[in-house]
C-alpha cells in the first residue's frame, strides 16, 4: 500500500496548530455573507468600495494615501521600481533571503532592470553596519518586517529608528515590505502609523495574519501611489473588479487585528513547549510576533513518518510540509491564528509527551 503524505494526513486532522483555517470557498462566503447585493462594485481602481478601504488602510498606516493591489509581488516591485526612477539610479538593497530576491522568478532584475545589493548574511539580520557599510549608492532598502525566512526575527526599535534617520540623511528611500506588519505590532508595542513614519512607502498583505482571500496595500504620500496606480494598470493588476478581495480583506481585517496579541502569545507559549523536546528547537527561541520556526534533529523522512504517526493518534497537525536543512536536520514554519486556541489543551500535552519521546 503506498505510504500517506505527510500533506495527506495533515488534511486529515481534527486541529491544527498553524493558520486560521482550511483556505476554501468559505472564507470568502463567510465574508460576504452581510454585504448589500446592490452595492455597486468597484471598476478599474475607482469607487466606493475600493477608494474607502483605501483611505481606512491609509489611515491606519499613518499615510497620506494607500493603493490596493491583488498581490504584494505586484506592489513592491512596483514601489521599488518609482523610487529607482525618482532618483535615476537602478539600485536598491534588501536581505539576501527577501521575498523579492527568492520568491518572485527575478521580477525586479528581468521586469525592471533593477539590480539588488544584498545586505547582512542569510542567518541574521540587518543592522546599522550593513547599511552604512554598503558600498555602493542605492534608490532604496527594503526592510522586511518581521523578516520571515530566519523564523520571523525583528530587529530593536532603536534599529529601526537608526536606519530610518540614516536613509532621510543619505537620501535613500526606506520602504517596508510590511507582510507581517499588524502581527508584529504587538512587539513593539507601537502603532501602525507609528512603526509606518520611519518609511516613506510600505507594502502589508490581507491573507496572512489577516486571513483574508488575497491582496495587498501599497502606501505613502499622494505623488507615490498615484505614481503606482499607473504601474499597476502597466502590470495588468487593475483588474476590472477587485472587490471579492477588497471585501474580504477589509471583513477580516476588522474581525482579526485586535487578534494579534492573542496569537503572538499563544506563539510565544508554543515555543516554549517545542523547546523543551530534545532536538528540537525553535528560531526565534521566544517568537517576536505569531509566527516561528521549528527546527528538527532529525532527517526529514524520519520527522514526516513521526508526525503522521503523531498526527493519526492525537488529530492534530503541526505542519502539511517539512524542509529540509541538511541531510540530518530539518525545520517547518508555524504562523498562529485562530485555531491553535481551539485545541483543547489536554490533547496538546500529549501531542507534546509523543513528540519528546
Ligand atoms: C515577506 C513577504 N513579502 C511579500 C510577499 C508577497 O505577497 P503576495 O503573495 O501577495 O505577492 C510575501 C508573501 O508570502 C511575503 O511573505
């Protein structure tokens, strides 16, 4: 008989640890279940329906102005691209482990010509050093927030402040790639708007912490987004009719961000158990927001049958997915949402007894 996938039995759990739940067509039922049927929808960047959950977002963010857009791919290579042209100089820098540099097939170098200069090494973080030491000229950096591929590290506030002031006094743009932005509020204990005015554009996404369907807001002053609004039509992403997104990011949006010190401790609790199993351990050791990595001393097929054994007797899925590090080791990724609440806690001690055994 052909052994389950590890996705397989994952799918076949009762709870799971990570997320808000399974992302199918309920999410977006659920979000339109009290919408007026007659509101018109929005059209080509224009209406109600778009231009208000701009300006909230906007608002929110301290900016003058916000764009939706239907992906965050599509809006930072954009914002990169206008500040590179503003400043006539096709360089900009970020973490050599950026979404943009491993994540989006070279978009910035093949759509835009724009070449990246990587700063800091893999493991860590960037620091004041990395950016007065760079080198070369840049049009902008690009500060992820939390950074997620080293397990959602954040660098101190007073970090962030230094860079801030040394970019305003060297005249490179500072923008935040603010996928994680709401969960990392809790952190910092700072507002959005707060955390937002040490950058001069900054990009957050609907569908992670938020649980939303898909999309992103790009914003920062007026001349900027307007500025985007036409790389966005350049890009094809001003669709006709963005609204299934806009709806459900806004619906989750009001029902999850007062949510996000409720996950960042429930990550921070989950840590703590994983820590304290033999060979495992997580990255950040105490989380810096509601997600984290998990890394396992143990190769990954050895992992995939324990946690599939482990899943078929307690119903609870850790994770669908196992990467591998080195042939001996191995890590997955926890994002906390809604549903790491919902597992009753007697069953996640013993989760917990058979995963240190
Ligand atoms: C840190 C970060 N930046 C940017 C993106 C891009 O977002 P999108 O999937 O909306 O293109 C992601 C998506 O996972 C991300 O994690």
């Amino acid at each position: 008989m052909r052994k389950k996938s590890l996705l397989e039995a994952f799918k076949q759990t009762q709870y799971q640890i990570s997320g808000h739940g399974r992302r199918n067509i309920q999410v977006l039922k659920e979000a339109l279940l009290n919408i007026d049927g007659q509101q018109e929808s929005d059209l080509y960047g224009k209406g109600k329906i778009i231009e208000e959950f701009q300006t909230k977002v906007a608002k929110f963010l301290g900016k003058e102005s916000a764009v939706f857009f239907p992906s965050g791919t599509m809006a930072q290579q954009i914002a990169l691209r206008i500040w590179c042209d503003e400043k006539g100089l096709n360089k900009v820098a970020y973490h050599p482990l950026s979404h943009l540099e491993i994540h989006e097939e070279d978009g910035l170098k093949k759509l835009h010509n724009i070449e990246p200069i990587l700063l800091a090494d893999k493991k860590r973080l960037i620091v004041m050093e990395d950016v007065m030491n760079m080198g070369k000229d840049v049009a902008c950096l690009l500060l992820e927030l939390p950074q997620r591929e080293i397990g959602g590290q954040l660098p101190d506030y007073k970090t962030l402040e230094s860079i801030s002031t040394y970019c305003r006094e060297h005249h490179i743009k500072l923008h935040l790639d603010g996928a994680r932005l709401f969960e990392i509020l809790p952190y910092y204990k700072k507002s959005a708007a707060e955390i937002c005015s040490l950058f001069d554009s900054v990009y957050v996404s609907f569908y992670k912490g938020i649980g939303g369907i898909a999309g992103a807001i790009l914003a920062g002053d007026e001349t900027f987004t307007e500025e985007s609004k036409i790389w966005k039509r350049r890009h094809g992403g001003d669709l006709i009719s963005l609204y299934p997104y806009i709806i459900s990011s806004n619906f989750y949006f009001d029902q999850r961000l007062n949510k996000m010190n409720e996950y960042y401790e429930d990550a921070k609790e989950l840590a703590n158990f994983f820590n304290q199993c033999q060979g495992i351990s997580t990255n950040p050791l105490v989380p810096a927001s509601n997600m984290f990595h998990v890394h396992f001393d143990m190769p990954k097929e050895k992992l995939e049958s324990t946690l599939i054994a482990i899943y078929e007797k307690t119903g609870i899925g850790i994770t669908s997915y196992v990467k591998e590090t080195s042939v001996k080791s191995c890590y997955c990724e926890i994002s906390i949402g809604d549903q790491y609440c919902i597992i009753p806690k007697d069953e996640l001690r013993r989760l917990f007894e058979m995963l240190i055994k």
